[in-house]
C-alpha cells in the first residue's frame, strides 16, 4: 500500500517541487495551500488519482481538521507531515505592527499534528539574524528549538512518533518569498520618519540580497533533502542542512568552530565581526 505525505504550502516553490518529487516516486499526497486553485496544483490534479488538493491556511485554524479529515477519508492514513508553509516579512522592527509579528510566530511555530513522522521545513535563518529579517529569524529559531525539545517527548509515546527539520539556506529559486513578504510589509509605505532614518541602510541591504539571491539552489534541490528526511532510517539525526554550493556563508560563519585557545566568547566575538562587515 503506498505511503501518504500530507504537505502544508504545496502550491509553489518548494511545497510544489515536494508535491511532484513523492508522487514520482510511488507515494499518495495531500496538497495543501492558502490557495488551493492554483493552477499547478490543479494540474497536477487532473493527471493522478494519487493527489487530493484541499485548501489551508495555516493562520486560520478552522481549516486544519477538514484538511486532515479530507486525507484520511482518501488514503486512509498519513504517513509524513510535511510542514512546508511558511510567513515572514522583511521590514526594520520599528515599522512592523504587532499583529504582522504575531502572524510570523502563528505560522511558523504554533502548528503541529501526530503522523507516524513529522518533518518541519525551517530555515538556515534560525542560526543566524539577518538585517530586515528580526521576526522571520526570530520565528524560525523558536520553531528550530521548540523541534529539538519535540524529539524527546515523541520518541517516547507508543509508537514513537520521528522528527525531523529539514533547514534550507542560502536562498532558493523558484519561491515568492522575498516578493511577498516586502509586499506584505508595506516598506513602499514607510512612514518618512522611518525612511529617513533606515532608507540609504535598507537600500545597501536590499543590494547585497540580491547578489545573495544569485547564488541561490533550486526548489528541487531543497525537496530532495525533504525526501532524504522522509525516508531516513537514522532515528538519531534532527537536522538535515541545504544550501547552494557557492553561497550559505551566513551559515558557514555561525556554525564555524573556534579556533585553538578560544572561548565561545571569542567565537561569537569572530561571527559579529564578520557578519557586521557584510551588512553594515
């Protein structure tokens, strides 16, 4: 009987290419997404008995349990959850409302379900901040810890329930992160006091992203390590790390080791220099 994978945000970029990858390889899927009449899904839809496509939204809890129910009622069961879907903004902490960071930690964080598998796609964002990406790091890095204080409890109900967080970094292709996330933080709107003090700031940042986004790896790429921790046997691994072969500098820097005499301190001392020197 072949396997199920329930995916959150599987309407594009990564969630898309996951969508395409399981069911090639023999596995039913449970497509999700805020819009569930996106033509790639729909598509895709027409050509395989394989694939049920059903709207969620995962700020809207109402939509969770129909989802799930609509699964299960056809294919019987799910076998991995897939949280894929994701929210952030770019935008400096001052000009962000209350409920655009809300949303970030809604969406990011407070969402869960009990498959006999659970993989959370976060972020090489979570071991590091970025400028204009307070709340988006700051949401990832909850859901990067909240998964590792996870492993332990799921491992010890009966059966045990695996976790595993797949983290992305670097930048991928194909998704409409940066798009959206600028739209839906208003910076064309800037209040001019804010303008003034962050705007020239914001302008070299915004330039060095897009030399970022350049080196950026393909949805596909991403997908294929979403595949690697939905199928691994390894029931002591937690982090699956992705990211292009010529970028993910931000990452190398954080994760890099100290050097012979120093302390963490110092360590840490090294990664703020080096990161001051790229963004600042």
């Amino acid at each position: 009987m072949a396997k199920t994978a329930f995916i959150t945000g599987a309407n594009s970029g990564v969630g898309l290419a996951l969508t395409n990858l399981f069911l090639s390889r023999g596995w039913n899927v449970a497509a999700t997404a805020r819009d569930s009449s996106s033509p790639n899904l729909q598509n895709l839809a027409s050509e395989s008995e394989a694939l049920i496509v059903q709207h969620l939204d995962l700020s809207d809890q109402t939509t969770f349990q129909p989802a799930l129910d609509g699964a299960i009622e056809k294919f019987g069961k799910i076998d991995v959850l897939i949280n894929n879907a994701g929210y952030g903004q770019f935008g400096v902490l001052e000009h962000l409302d209350i409920d655009t960071i809300r949303k970030s930690f809604e969406v990011n964080v407070f969402e869960t379900n009990s498959p006999s598998r659970i993989i959370y796609v976060g972020s090489g964002a979570s071991h590091f901040g970025l400028p204009l990406l307070g709340t988006y790091s700051a949401s990832k890095a909850a859901m990067n810890l909240f998964m590792e204080s996870l492993v332990y409890e799921m491992e010890a109900v009966d059966p045990p329930i695996k976790v595993k967080l797949v983290c992305p970094h670097g930048g991928i292709t194909e998704t409409n992160f940066s798009q959206t996330s600028m739209q839906l933080a208003g910076m064309d709107q800037m209040a001019p006091g804010v303008h003034e003090r962050y705007g020239a700031f914001m302008k070299r940042t915004m330039q060095r992203f897009g030399v970022m986004q350049g080196q950026s790896m393909s949805a596909v790429e991403a997908a294929e390590t979403v595949w690697t921790a939905a199928t691994d046997q390894d029931a002591t691994k937690l982090r699956y790390f992705v990211g292009p072969r010529d970028g993910g500098l931000n990452l190398q820097r954080r994760m890099r080791g100290g050097q012979t005499g120093e302390d963490a301190d110092e360590v840490d001392r090294r990664y703020m220099e080096d990161m001051r020197a790229t963004y600042m």
